[in-house]
C-alpha cells in the first residue's frame, strides 16, 4: 500500500494535514477531514489487493506454463520445488537454491540445468567465475508491477508513472518472441536503482529469498 500512496504523494499530504485540525473534534471541520484521511486509506488499500492480486494470477499462470514445458514434473522433484520457489527469489545461484529447497547440490544443478533448457531460467555470471540464474518472466511480471503501482489510474497505458520506475521490458525481459538477451549485471544493478530496490550484489545473489527486502521508495515530505 505505501507504493499507491507514494503515487499519490499530493492527495497522501493533504489528507495528512487535513486531520491535523486545531480545534473540536466534533466540528464539520474536523470529521472533514478525518472522513478524506480514512477515504484515501480504503482507496489505497483496495487498489493494492487488486494489483497484487493481478500480480498474483501472473505468477501463477508462469509456474503452469514452466511445468507443461517440464512435463512430467513429479510433486516432490527438486525441479517442481523450485518452480514453487523461485516467485521469492527471481535470482538464485545452485547455493542459494539448496538453502531453498533443502535438496542436494547434485538434485538442485540437474534441476536447474533442466530450468534452463526449458528457458525458464536463464544463466547470468556474479564476477568471473560465480554462476547465477534468473527468471527473466518472474523479472518482467515485477516490473510491469511496479510500473503499474506507480500510475496514478493503475494502467501506464492511460495514466504515466508519477513518479521514477524502470522502463519496461529492460534489455528484453521477460522471455517474448524476439526478446534481446538478459541484462548484464551493471544493467541490473542501474534498473534495480531505478524501481528503488537497494541491494549488495553478494546479498542479492546469494541470500536465498532476500530479494525485495530491502526495498526504498519515496516518502512524500511534509513542509
């Protein structure tokens, strides 16, 4: 809900200092204000279930796609457990994914060598000799959720990003038809920086699930 009402900046300060009223708590004034601070909260809070709920249903719709590309994917499989995993952490390494999933190395580099053949995952480099892998659709669906948190009306397409977001598809995420190849890793790094999410570059590789968890967005100041 704080990315909506960082949207709404303008409407966040003014319902903020409309419920600083000086004065009777019964006055028309006062429930005035208490009424506008109470509506952009509901409002907020209603337009982040919607969007994470459309965030959600894509999320899902990409974990059936991955498994029919799979078939047959066994329940217990370190492959399925991944494909489970992977919403939480777009970006893993065979390390972190064995934190993951509690499977060996072994079960986790067969795993991911299958996701990679499927185009599920796509393999990246974390220095000279360090291997990483990420899921360029899970990456795209974020971005496409960030941008769209970031439209006043909800939809880039009508209303443009109020305020800084990455640009969509960056260096061709996302898996389309025709797409360019992943980005590198200073392009990560600069859309990362863009959409807000700080990160050091051993943390985000190799903290099993920690991606988003260090997240900055602005604050709407108050003069």
């Amino acid at each position: 809900m704080s990315l909506v009402l960082a949207t709404w900046a303008t409407d966040y300060v003014e319902a903020l200092t409309g419920i600083r009223y000086r004065g009777s708590w019964s006055s028309p004034a006062a429930h005035e204000g208490l009424n506008r601070w109470i509506a952009l909260f509901a409002t907020a809070t209603r337009r982040s279930v919607a969007d994470a709920e459309i965030y959600e249903a894509r999320v899902k719709k990409l974990k059936a796609e991955w498994r029919a590309r799979l078939a047959p994917v066994r329940a217990g499989s370190s492959a399925n457990l991944l494909i489970d995993a992977l919403p939480g952490a777009p970006v893993v390494t065979v390390q972190s994914a064995v934190r993951l999933i509690g499977r060996s190395g072994q079960a986790v580099n067969e795993a991911v060598t299958g996701l990679v053949a499927a185009g599920v995952l796509k393999q990246t480099t974390l220095g000279r000799r360090n291997r990483a892998f990420e899921a360029p659709a899970l990456l795209d669906a974020f971005i496409e959720l960030e941008r769209t948190l970031a439209s006043p009306a909800g939809d880039t397409r009508s209303s443009a990003p109020a305020r800084r977001v990455p640009r969509r598809s960056l260096s061709g995420w996302g898996g389309r038809a025709g797409g360019a190849a992943s980005a590198s890793l200073r392009g990560r790094r600069r859309a990362a920086n863009e959409f807000g999410l700080l990160f050091h570059p051993r943390r985000y590789f190799f903290a099993a699930g920690e991606i988003g968890d260090r997240q900055r967005h602005p604050r709407p100041v108050l003069q």
